[in-house]
C-alpha cells in the first residue's frame, strides 16, 4: 500500500506547486496612490506628517501584507522613506487604506518642506511614490508598487 501512496503524494505536491505557480503568474499587482497629507505637528526642530494610502487590488485573492517598503518624492523633492511592519490585508478584488506618521527634520527636509508650506491649502502637491509590499503568499517575496499624482496638504 505505501508503493501507492508515494505516486500519489507526489502527483499532490506537484498539482500544489503548479497551483502556485500559476497565481504567481497570474498576479497583479495592486494600485497604491497617496489619498491624504497632512501636517500633524511642525516645530522648529521636528515635523509630523500623517500619509494615507489608498490601495486597490485587482486579483480574485486576498493578499495578506506583513511589511511595506515606501519612498516618497514631493514636489520634485525627496520626503520621505521606511518601512513599517504593520500587517494588513488587501481584500480580495477591493479596497483598503493604510497609514503611517513620517516624522522629518528640517535641517534635512527644509528646501522641500518651505515649497510645501509656501503653497496655498488649495493647491494640490505633486508626489512620487515607489515601494513594495513584503506579502505572505507562496513564492512571492515582494510586490512592487510605483505611482505619480497629486495629494492636496491638509493642515
């Protein structure tokens, strides 16, 4: 009986990994735009800066997050970049958003952020943003996401 099982095992295991190989190939990856900014605190030393995103997934299937990656790029400037372990999931051919505070100096940021605070509140900011999801699904380590638009700064 064991000769029969181990053809039987390993057709399983081989059906399994075609399986996943397929939702590797068949994965798209999901939009990720900024939907909120918004100046937290701001002193002479430190800025606080809330940033939310808005992510859309196109795939029949959830895709669990364990970590994101992110840069982001204001007015032609660089911002802000890290990571966050904060999990979430993306639900299944739907939507959900995401935040984090990035915290910048003004020794380092102060060129980028007196283009930000010159502008009127009406005005909206052009942003750049690169990354990627960290994700928990077989075979894929990370999901890149990349997108340019506009974010209006709330105070």
């Amino acid at each position: 009986m064991s000769r029969h099982r181990k053809p039987l095992i390993l057709i399983c295991v081989l059906l399994c990994l075609t399986a996943c190989s397929s939702l590797i190939e068949s994965l798209e990856p999901p939009s990720v735009k900024i939907s909120a900014l918004r100046l937290d605190d701001l002193s002479l030393t430190q800025q606080s800066f809330a940033l939310t995103f808005a992510v859309e997934n196109p795939n029949p299937f959830p895709i669990p997050v364990k970590a994101v990656e992110y840069g982001v790029g204001l007015a032609g400037e660089s911002f802000a970049s890290g990571s966050t372990e904060d999990a979430f999931t993306i639900p299944a051919s739907g939507d959900t958003e995401f935040s984090l505070t990035v915290n910048t100096n003004l020794v380092q940021t102060a060129q980028a952020l007196s283009q930000l605070l010159l502008r009127s509140s009406a005005t909206n900011i052009d942003y750049d943003l690169k990354g990627n999801f960290q994700v928990n699904l077989p075979f894929v380590d990370a999901i890149p996401f990349d997108h340019k638009g506009e974010v209006k700064l709330q105070r």
